[in-house]
C-alpha cells in the first residue's frame, strides 16, 4: 500500500506545472546578455520609466566566493501607476516594482517575469484589471524587443 500511495504522489506532482512557475513569461533573446540588459534599459527609457535599480545576482555571487552565470533583475517602474494599485489592496506592494529577470545559461540569454494579470484574482483587483493588462502588455513588449 506504501508502494502504491508513493507511487500515487509522485504522479500526480509529475502532473502539475512547476508551483509558483505559471504565471511566468519567458522570452529568449538574440542578443548577447549585456546588449540584452542595454536594450531593455533603452526601451524602458524612451517609455519614460525609470528604472529604479539593477540587482546583480551574478556579481553578488561573485563577492561571496560562489559561481553564478550572469543574473540581474531590473526594477523598474511608474509610482503614479503602482500607487494606484497599492490604495486598492496595500498587499501588492509585494509584487512592485515591476522586475525583469535577464539571465544567461550555457550561452543563451532568457529574460523572464511574472505577469501581472496575474494579481486581479490574487489580490482581488477586478477594478484594476486594465491597468494590470497594460503592465502586462509592456512587460510583453518589453520581452518581444530582444527577441
């Protein structure tokens, strides 16, 4: 019976996408991963968004003695647009600024994120759902830009 019920578990986590992955968008870049990161800062700056930092995974691993291909995150985003979101349910704070993963694995460089349409339900956002549409879509384009 253990057999079975073991059996049984492995199946059916085998059978769900991977937890906490769903939501997450993936575009694979032509461009090398500093090119990548230059054109992503460009495309945020002609749409007049700032981006407010630049966190360095790979050289954060680099100073504490560890091996890490590249990995940064952009953070960026508009406060009139988050604050709005965050006077109707303070608890997506959590998910703002908007952050890009770009990262580089075996050559190929990847910029990844979570798409906010997402949060409508998670956060109960129905009346903001068209602002959350229109960060999706930037974040969509934003993807699209290197590939």
């Amino acid at each position: 019976m253990k057999l079975f019920t073991g059996l049984f578990c492995a199946l059916l986590l085998l059978s769900f996408p991977s937890l906490g992955q769903e939501n997450l968008k993936s575009h694979q870049s032509q461009h090398n991963f500093d090119q990548t990161i230059s054109l992503l800062k460009s495309k945020l700056s002609d749409r007049g968004i700032e981006v407010m930092q630049v966190i360095d995974h790979g050289q954060n691993a680099k100073n504490a003695g560890l091996e890490l291909e590249k990995t940064q995150v952009l953070v960026f985003g508009n406060p009139k647009v988050g604050t709005k979101l965050m006077q109707s349910n303070a608890d997506i704070a959590i998910e703002l600024p908007l952050r890009l993963l770009v990262m580089e694995r075996q050559g190929k460089v990847t910029v990844k994120y979570t798409d906010p349409t997402s949060w409508v339900a998670k956060y109960g956002l129905q009346t903001e759902s068209e602002i959350l549409a229109n960060m999706a879509e930037l974040l969509d384009e934003l993807g699209r830009t290197v590939e």
